[in-house]
C-alpha cells in the first residue's frame, strides 16, 4: 500500500499548494492498448487483491481493466475487474480486483 503523500488529518481541507501526488499508470478498457482506448489511471492505493483508483472516465462494475506493460514500479497482472466505482467532483473513483 502506498500512503498518501502530505497526509493530513480527516476533515481538514487541505491547500491547494499541499495537493496529494499519486502514482499515475496507463491501462486499457478494451483488450488491446490503443490511442482510443488507452486512459491514465491515478493508483489511490494497492495491495496484493486490487487497488482504488481516480480517473477522468466513466467506469462500470464488472467491466474490465487491462493493465499496460509498461508499468516498471509493479508487478501488475494482465486484468482487473471493477468492484465498484462512483462520481465526484474531480471525476469517478473505483475499486479494481486484480484477476
């Protein structure tokens, strides 16, 4: 599991110059990677079963997420499975199985 970078207690707001860093990976919601295909993925957290994750698109459960090769921090597996996933202010947050 990775900690959030400048953690601050919960319920306090936090600058925006004090904003949080997370490992950014790029994976593919339809087989193959492609230009139309490819998004960027922030990794909230991860531990061996999956990991949470911020990104700019729409996600839905049960749809599955292939992770790139190009991913030189970890050991990913070639598929995830989204577990759960809602929207916020800055755009969709999910839950991801590895599989």
């Amino acid at each position: 599991m990775f900690p959030r970078k400048n953690r601050k207690p919960l319920g306090q707001p936090q600058p925006e110059s004090e904003s949080e860093q997370y490992p950014v990976i790029r994976v593919s919601l339809g087989g193959h990677p492609s230009a139309d295909n490819t998004h960027e993925i922030s990794v909230l957290d991860i531990n061996t079963a999956g990991m949470g994750i911020a990104c700019s698109v729409a996600l839905s459960v049960g749809q599955m997420v292939f992770f790139t090769n190009d991913q030189p921090e970890w050991n990913l597996p070639k598929l995830g499975i989204v577990m759960w996933t809602f929207q916020n202010n800055d755009g969709f947050r999910a839950g991801i199985k590895f599989a």
